[in-house]
C-alpha cells in the first residue's frame, strides 16, 4: 500500500457498507462541514482509484497522463467526465471498464489465491486465483521461490496490458 490510510479509510467504508459512487453529488452525502455521512469516502475512494489506476497503467504512463491533465485543466473546474475523457485521450486506451467501475459503481475489489498445486516432472508450480468482488482488475504478483530468487507474473485484464518486466 502506497497510503495505507487512504486504502484503510476506503476499505472500512467499503466494509461497513457506506460506500457510494464516486461521482455522487455532495448534496446526497449530508454534512459536508463535518464529514458525516461518508463524505470523508470521496477523498479516500479518490485516493485508492488513483493508485490502482497507476497500477493498471503503470508508474510512467500514469504520470505522463496526470501531467497532461494537469496542464489540460489548470485553472479550470473539470468534472468526472473531463477527467476521464482526458486520461484516456492522452493513453489512447479505452479506459471506461476502469472508471465505469470506480467512479460508477460499488463494486468491490477482491481477489484470492484459491490453490497452488506443483505440477509433476519438474519444480514448477500452478497458481489459481478467484475473484471474490465484482470489479475486473489485472493482478501482479511475486512468487520467491526457496533459494530466495523472486519471480514477477502479471495477468492482464480483457481490455489493457500496461508495459511490464513481469512474465
């Protein structure tokens, strides 16, 4: 985690059931003054979209397409819709699957190892992965092996595969 506050904030509002669409009016979240009524979730479900949208993108294209956006919008008031409709202009990758998801919906993000099973005839191994929540992201991940070298694997999802070392 990048900002473990911002996921842990997210996360317990996610949990606890008061998580709502990113792109709610503030009108519909009560006290804004005090941040009742989940207000406070508009910052943090921000923060973790941002993240996983580095993740999906990748660290240097995620920064090039915010730098764009900051220079398409600086001294202005962007919506939901420009900010989307930027991003995805300057990465020229149909990015809506991404922001339908986090600014449309509640759908959770949660995937699980569901077994590793050793393949026979050499020391290779098979690793199953479910998905538990309703939102489709692409999974990394690192499998250390026993002599302590470190192998990256990275599962794309239907729509984009970011620029990656990973096999």
């Amino acid at each position: 985690y990048r900002d473990q506050r911002a996921y842990n904030r997210y996360i317990q509002d996610a949990l606890n059931g008061d998580e709502v669409p990113l792109n709610t009016h503030s009108n519909d979240f009560g006290n804004a003054l005090h941040h009742e009524a989940g207000y406070g979730l508009v910052y943090y479900k921000t923060s973790a979209m941002l993240y996983n949208l580095q993740y999906v993108l990748g660290d240097t294209l995620f920064s090039n397409a915010m730098k764009n956006y900051f220079h398409q919008w600086r001294f202005a008031h962007p919506y939901f819709e420009d900010f989307r409709a930027s991003i995805i202009r300057y990465t020229k990758v149909d990015l809506n699957w991404f922001f339908d998801q986090w600014l449309e919906t509640t759908k959770k993000l949660d995937y699980g190892i569901t077994h590793i099973k050793r393949l026979k005839g050499n020391d290779s191994f098979a690793v199953s992965f479910r998905r538990n929540g309703q939102m489709q992201m692409p999974i990394d991940f690192t499998v250390t092996a026993r002599d302590g070298s470190r192998h990256n694997y990275h599962i794309p999802n239907t729509w984009f595969e970011k620029e990656t070392d990973a096999i």
